[in-house]
C-alpha cells in the first residue's frame, strides 16, 4: 500500500471520528440551547450537564430493529442514508482547517464541495421515493425543489468571491483574507461594496441547504409526519441525523474561510486552528439559535425568497462586482 | 421597486427583533421544577382531599355531630363515634359527664368532587383541606381514607 492511499484512508477515518463526534455533541448543544431558549433546562439527566446523553441516545438508536416497509424500494431505501452521510464526509477532505491542517488540497476545491452537497438532496430524494409512503414523496419534492432554488443564488455569491480570489482552492480563498479583520470578505471595498449583503444571502442559503429551520419543509412534522425519513427508524433515521450536522459543520465552514478569514485572528496574530474552531462554532451557535427562533416558512414564501429575493440582488452583485474588478 | 426593498428591510429588521428577543430569554433563569427531586410550595388555598385538624393535645377537633356526613353531596365521608364518661371539677364538687369521642373518620376519595361542603358546614374547624397531590395508585382501595390514622401518623 503506497503512503498517499494510507494517508488518504487516515484522513477518511478522522473525517469520520469528526463527523460523527460533532454529530452526536452538536445535537446536546441544539437540545440543551433549544432548552435554555425556552428556558427549561434541555436533557441534564445522563451524564453532568447531560453530556452523556448522545451516548444514550446512540445505543438506543442501534439496537432499535432496522425495518424496511412492504412495498419500499429495498436498494435505494438502503442506500438514502448513506448517501446522506459520505458525501459530508467526502467534503471534509478537502476543507482546510488551518494552514497545515487539510486532507487534500485541491485547485477545484469550492467546486467539489458542492458538487458533493448537492448529492446530499439525492439521498433525501431517494428516501422519500423508494419508503413507498405518500409524506416521504411530498417532502422529498419539497426538498429538491428547495435544494434547487437555494443553489443557484449559493453559487453566484461563491461565483463573486472567486472572481474577485482568483482561485477555487480553499486553502488560497483563506490566505488572501489574511492579517486581521479588515481583509476579510465580508468586509465591503472598493470592488465589492455589497459584501454584507452577500455574507447574508450565503448564510441564508447555507441554513437551507442544509434543511435547517426555518427552512427544514422536508421534515416539517406539523404536515408530513415526519417528512422524508417517516420511514426510517434505528441507525438508518441516525445517519441521516448525522449527515444533517456534518452538513451544517460544513456550512459553518465554507462560510468561514469564504467571508470570515478562515483561521487567520481577527487582529493578525497567531492564526491557527483554535481561530478557524471558534468561528465555525460561534456559526453553528447562529445556527441553533436561529432554529430556535424561527416559524417554518411555507414552501412558497420559501421558493418565493429565493428566486424573487435572493437570486435577484446576488445576480446583481455578481455584475456590480465584474464591473467594479474591471475599473479598478 | 421602494415597496420591494421596503419590505426586505422591515422583514430583517422583524427576523432581528425575534432573534434579540431569544438572546434575552437564552439568559434567563430556567423556570423547570424538575418534579420528583424538585416540588412547589402549594398555595394555601389549595384544596386537596379533607384531612382532620388537631387540637392543642394531639387530638382530633371534632366532636362527631355529623355534619360534614350531612353535608357531603357524595356521600363519601362515614363516621363512628361512641359516649366517653370524664370527670370534671365544677365548683367544688366532682361531676360526671358524657362526650362523644370519634371513633371512625373514613373518606372514600374515588366518588369525592372537592366541593368543599364537608368544610363548609364544620362549625368547629376540624376538617380542612389538604396539600396530598400525589395520589396516584392501582388500587381502588388506596383511595379509601381513614382520616384518623392519618392523624395519628402524622403526629407519631
């Protein structure tokens, strides 16, 4: 076995660890911020603070009996779940999480990672579609529509922030926003004034990719049950879940080393992993407390969002950003 | 085109406002009373099922008239009592005199509707409410009272 095979399977393994250990403590900090929101106490039973919780719900979650209804499309009700989980997994590879600490550095790196994200709405597709359950086949019509209107205004902005790097690969979009918070993307200049407005439209695109609330219309209990995964129960529905938050562990980020310096210091000194580890979380914070906040949106003032709000104002910054790249 | 950006700004500025408000209650102490190992204080007009009230020597107030007997609606409250001969020092001289000493203070709790009546109509204060809200059993029998052994193992 040659070392790049070796390296690559080791850097699979620890994608996995992170992945899964992110999984499990960040569904505690959704339970126990969703908790201390609503100002109950969230799970403090198992464990102090409750920490122990994640391993009690995984060994519940595993020797539940894995059931596959009559009538379902077996293969591809097999293969949802982890279709949902690899490629969350794959996209890990290639994020770099401080200037040394990256799997695989490549020149198409943004490219990857979302050609990888939007394999995760053909897992929620094919859940939805071989359960043989009529909520699963709504929600996962749902997810895919949503998935599609939420990509396009996703990748002009990532489009704008290429143009003006010159590069896909993460680890150069980090590097030019280094030395202090000024330099950061979201930060407007002189060839990008909207930068704000772009850092907004990406954050709300990425809570919809990754079917967060309040966009989460594929799981929405209050109409279809439990949406694509009704079906789903032990460690199939679990995967799911895990491949939820390694998504959003990827959403946080892509958004930090595009608009957030990745793990440069906001003053210019010492940047390191811890750097690039507290933005990501602070995001994911966002995130949990945004969930917590929020009604679900109904699937038109979702769609209606994205392509008369979203799509609109990033296709005219990508111009406004061309044009400006030009003159100075 | 005023009204397309008009309304984008009043929606994020209503999405801050909420967000703001979950920030201040993310910081507010937890209200939960986690039950079995946490309870309240139950108010004083709290009315649970009828319990006897004590006098001054440990012994139940009531003197056995039967009103509260009368009174209940449900006809869930039975009580015994006999005549007790006692002596009392009346000026000078030594007299005998009969009491009625309850005897049976038995409340059947499955067919009582806590209107109250019972107390109500007490002229004596002897019967009052209680605070028992953990009542919950498998047995029919569990919710047949005899008041007066509560009494005595309240005070034993």
């Amino acid at each position: 076995m040659s070392l790049t095979v070796l390296n690559a399977i080791i850097a699979v393994v620890i994608a996995i660890g992170f992945a899964a250990l992110n999984a499990a403590y960040l569904v505690w900090a959704e339970r126990r911020g969703a908790g201390r929101i609503q100002r109950r106490p969230g799970p403090n039973v198992n464990g102090p603070l409750g920490l122990l919780q994640p391993l009690a719900d995984g060994a519940k979650l595993m020797t539940k009996q894995l059931m596959i209804p009559g009538g379902a499309d077996k293969a591809l009700f097999m293969v949802a779940p982890v279709l949902a989980m690899a490629p969350a997994i794959m996209s890990f590879v290639t994020i770099p999480f401080s200037d040394v600490i990256v799997a695989k550095s490549m020149d198409v790196g943004v490219l990857m990672i979302f050609a990888f994200a939007s394999l995760g709405s053909m897992s929620i597709l094919f859940a939805g579609w071989s359960s043989r359950n009529k909520y699963g086949v709504m929600a996962s019509v749902r997810a895919v529509s949503q998935a599609i209107s939420y990509e396009v205004p996703m990748l002009i902005t990532v489009i704008t922030i290429v143009m003006m790097t010159g590069s896909m690969n993460l680890h150069d979009l980090a590097v030019s926003q280094a030395g202090g918070f000024w330099h950061w993307n979201i930060i407007p200049s002189l060839a990008s004034p909207l930068m704000p407005v772009s850092f907004l439209i990406f954050f709300i695109c990425s809570l919809a990719e990754t079917n967060r609330a309040p966009f989460d219309l594929g799981e929405a209990e209050s109409e279809l049950v439990a949406g694509f995964h009704t079906e789903y129960g032990s460690m199939g529905f679990g995967l799911f879940f895990m491949g939820e938050y390694a998504n959003i562990v990827i959403g946080a980020s892509l958004i930090t080393i595009l608009f957030l310096g990745g793990w440069g210091c906001p003053f210019g000194l010492f940047p390191s992993v811890f750097w690039f580890l507290l933005k990501i979380y602070l995001l994911i914070a966002t995130f949990i407390w945004i969930r917590w906040t929020f009604p679900r949106t109904t699937i038109y003032g979702l769609l209606n969002l994205s392509w008369k709000i979203l799509i609109p104002i990033s296709l005219f910054n990508l111009l406004l950003t061309a044009g400006l790249l030009k003159v100075f | 085109m005023g009204a397309y950006f008009s309304e984008i700004f009043r929606g994020l500025q209503s999405l801050a406002i909420g967000m703001g408000i979950t920030f201040r209650e993310f910081f507010k102490p937890v209200v939960t009373v986690s039950y079995p190992m946490e309870t309240l204080k139950m108010s004083a007009r709290y009315r649970g099922h009828i319990e006897l009230v004590e006098d001054e020597k440990g012994q139940p107030k009531c003197v056995a008239c039967g009103m509260c007997q009368r009174a209940c609606p449900s006809g869930c409250i039975s009580l015994a009592s006999e005549s007790v001969e006692y002596e009392v020092e009346e000026k000078g001289e030594t007299k005998t005199k009969k009491k009625k000493v309850l005897t049976k203070y038995n409340l059947n709790f499955t067919t009582c509707s806590l209107c109250g009546q019972c107390v109500e109509n007490c002229s004596f204060g002897a019967i009052d409410f209680s605070k028992e809200y953990n009542l919950a059993s498998s047995r029919k029998e569990d919710f047949h009272f005899d008041l007066l052994q509560r009494l005595k193992e309240r005070n034993s």
